[in-house]
C-alpha cells in the first residue's frame, strides 16, 4: 500500500521529523501524500524531501531524471509551492554535487507564507533543446517504425 491517507489509519501519532528520500517524485496523488502527511504532523514537526534537482539538472547534459518511474522532477521552487499548499513552509534547500535536492519544511498549518521570497524558477531553454536534440536523433534512428519496450522501467530507459 503506497503512504496515503488510507495507509495512516486512525491510530496514527505524531511525528516530530518526516525524512523521505526518493518518493514524492513516484506519487500519484500528491494531495492524498501531502494529505497525509499533515495528519501524522503536528504544528512544530519538520518534513525533509529529497528528490532529484530539476534545478541541477536543467544546467546540465544528463537527462537522467526523466524517466517512466519519475512521475515529476521537480524544482525547488515547485517542491516549495506545493508543500505551502499543503501547509509546510520551506525553511531552507539545497543541491547536491550528483543532482539530488533536498529541502527541509516546517509545518506551517493555516497560516501564510512566512516573507522569504520563493527561490527562483531554473530557466530550462538550454534543458528544452537538449530534449529537442535527443527526440530528433531517437526518430532518425527510427524513422517510422515503432520501439515497444514491456517491463521494468529503468531497465527500458538503459536498454533504449
């Protein structure tokens, strides 16, 4: 059963730390994982997040990220916006050397924004085109004909 609402149950307690490395980028429902997150939580609990770094990976070759098992990458910013939806204030992030954002919240529930500015959004053009470029020589090297892969998804990506 993925952590979700259901997956908390009415016995739950109170967390004073939540660490999770390396899901939210596999969540369906983000609102049932943040849903559920804010009901283990109390009003001074703190949630760290580590994912990989759109922020990083938008400034380099590796489109390593972006694969079938990664339902979103996200940016710092973007990780912020939706965690202040669901009420954690971002109380710091960062990125390390091989590509993985970390970012620490404090539960911040019915209250606004605290007046720290959101962190910028990465400028992605350089990130488009390098898309654009692999998408252009993966249908050369097709050309109209079709690749189905069947199976596990990081196998297919390191097979393609």
């Amino acid at each position: 059963q993925f952590f979700g609402e259901a997956a908390v149950g009415p016995d739950r307690g109170c967390a004073d730390l939540v660490v999770a490395r390396d899901v939210v980028e596999h969540v369906f429902d983000l609102d049932d994982y943040f849903g559920a997150l804010g009901s283990i939580a109390h009003p001074a609990s703190d949630l760290v997040l580590e994912t990989p770094s759109l922020d990083h990976h938008a400034g380099t070759a590796a489109l390593n990220p972006f694969h079938v098992e990664h339902l979103h990458v996200f940016s710092l910013t973007s990780l912020a916006t939706l965690a202040a939806r669901h009420g954690w204030d971002l109380a710091r992030g960062t990125v390390t050397a091989d590509g993985n954002l970390i970012a620490w919240f404090r539960r911040a529930p019915g209250t606004p924004r605290t007046g720290r500015s959101m962190p910028a959004p990465p400028e992605l053009g350089s990130l488009q085109s390098r898309v654009d470029a692999h998408h252009a020589r993966l249908r050369r090297t097709l050309g109209t004909g079709w690749i189905v892969f069947w199976g596990a998804g990081s196998a297919g990506v390191r097979l393609a």
